[in-house]
C-alpha cells in the first residue's frame, strides 16, 4: 500500500484573476493501477486528482497543465485520467516513443495534449548530439498539430541549444526557469542564451521550481534576480507552474523496489505569493497567469 502524504497548501496573499493557469503539476497513483517503469529514480507516494484539484481550487486556479514524470516513461495513461477527470479546465504535456505515429499523437490531442516533454535531467538521455536528433524527429511530428516541446535540462546545455531552437518549427519551453542556478545568476551563460532564445519568439520559461535553483531555501530570496530578469526579457512568453506535488530530491541511480521518498513538504500558496515579487505589475502578472497559458495551451 502507497504510503499517503500530507499536502500543504495556503492561501495566497493575492487573488489571481479570472482564468489563471497552474502550468505544471502531476499526478501519481495508486501504483497498482498506473505501474512504475523500472529503473525509475525515485519512487513517490500518491498525489491523485482529487488532491490536486484541492490545491488549485485553494489557490484560485481554474486552468491547469499536467505533465508526464518520469516514473511513467512514456505510458500516458495515469496523465490522460486525470485530464478527462478535471475536464476543459486541463491540458497536458506527454511524453512519447521517438517513432510516435500519427494515430497516436491526434489520439493525446484531441485529450487535450498540446505538448511533448523531453526530460534529459531525470533520466539518462545522452549529450547534445542525441537532444537534437530527437528535438527534430519530434517537431516535425506534432508541427502540424501546433504543439511545443517542452525541456527539462541542466542550464549546461543551454547554449549549446540556442542553433537547435532557433531552427526548429515549433515553439520551445523551458521547465523551472531553465534550472539556471540563481545564487550563480549574474553572468551565468545560460542566461544570456535563454535571453536570446527568448528573443526570437519561440521560445517560452515556466517560472516554476523555485527550490530547484535554490540552494538557500527558506523564501528563495535570490531567484527573484534570476525570476525579473527573464521576465523583463520578454513577458510574453512567461508562464507560471507550481510544480505540485514538490516531487523529491533524486539523482540518476535506480531506487530500490518498494522504497517510497516522500514530496518535499512545501507550501504551494507560499510558492504562488513568490510571483508577486517577481512580478509587480498586476498587468503583467495576468498575462503570465491567464493570456500567455491560453495561447500556449489552446485553451478556449
């Protein structure tokens, strides 16, 4: 039996407006339903729908975009469950075979899909040469059906991946503000190339995971330098995530069958009130909320 975790989740200190988007969450569980793929990094107790919609509705979200974790590899279906759970308010980001057919990606659309993920930070994927075969194959793929892909990627890659954006077809995003380490931010190169990636339009930053590219903790008092900066680059194409359910602290080895890491034990409405430092303007703040996630996701 899954072990059952105690999820925190304050009110924020603002309201958020009318149609505002949590652009990254997930879900898992119960394991006897939705298998784990072996080899996986870590292995997490539940966080099933209905926990979730506890915090989004506490938090005042009435959009939401799940992602698919790397425990599922590229089954789906505890992902696509949810989705049909939570109804129009929820789209999702996939994670997919190389050689996905055409069948398979209208079949995750019409779901709600408008995304697939490559996670190179998770999971052994190879160096730069291999992302890039696979970010090709992957966007002409789903160039027709106007989706992104999404990259979860150490800020060592970043520059390396300015040519490979800037050639693609479709738009890029950028998961946990491009784990560039905040403490390091200033003349970091990483910066200078999602700034650039950012330049061209088709590039997009998930202000999320706040405590990923912290190492202070506590109310993450440096990654608003690193937070500003890539909004004042291009506001446009912000959006916000809480990254709930905090999945835990994981390296690249196997974890042992039946050893359950608990979430970190955060509070999702305190990593909300973080946006309004990061973005004072209240203007800016609903397109990062609400405008940016509805193009970006096809929401209605």
């Amino acid at each position: 039996m899954t072990e059952k975790f105690s999820f925190i989740a304050s009110p924020p200190r603002f309201v958020p407006p009318p149609g505002s988007c949590d652009s990254h969450i997930h879900v898992f569980g119960p394991a006897k339903n939705y298998p784990h793929v072996e080899g996986r990094t870590y292995t997490p107790p539940d966080a099933l729908p209905e926990d979730a919609m506890t915090m989004l509705r506490t938090l005042g979200m009435e959009r939401v975009v799940l992602v698919q974790p790397s425990i599922y590899g590229t089954d789906n279906s505890r992902m696509l469950d949810a989705m049909a759970t939570f109804g129009e308010m929820a789209r999702g980001v996939a994670v997919v075979a190389d050689d996905v057919g055409k069948m398979e990606l209208e079949r995750l659309h019409a779901a709600g899909v408008r995304g697939l993920r490559l996670n190179v930070e998770s999971v052994r994927a190879g160096e730069i040469e291999e992302l890039t075969r696979r970010m090709s194959l992957l966007a002409r793929s789903i160039r027709d059906l106007n989706w992104h892909l999404e990259l979860h990627v150490g800020p060592h890659l970043l520059e390396a991946l300015v040519p490979v954006v800037e050639r693609l077809p479709v738009d890029v995003v950028f998961d946990h503000m491009a784990k560039i380490p905040a403490d390091d931010v200033v003349g970091h190169p990483g910066l200078a190339a999602v700034k650039r990636m950012l330049g061209t339009g088709r590039c997009w930053v998930k202000l999320s995971g706040a405590y990923r590219v912290s190492r202070k903790g506590g109310k993450y008092t440096e990654v608003a330098q690193l937070a500003r900066s890539l909004v004042e680059t291009n506001p446009d194409r912000m959006v916000w995530g809480s990254d709930w359910p905090h999945t835990p602290p994981h390296g690249h080895e196997p974890v042992l069958e039946g050893e359950i890491t608990p979430f970190r034990k955060l509070d999702t409405g305190r990593l909300l009130d973080l946006l309004m430092d990061w973005v004072p303007d209240e203007r800016v703040r609903k397109h990062i909320l609400v405008d940016n996630p509805a193009r970006l996701y096809d929401f209605d």
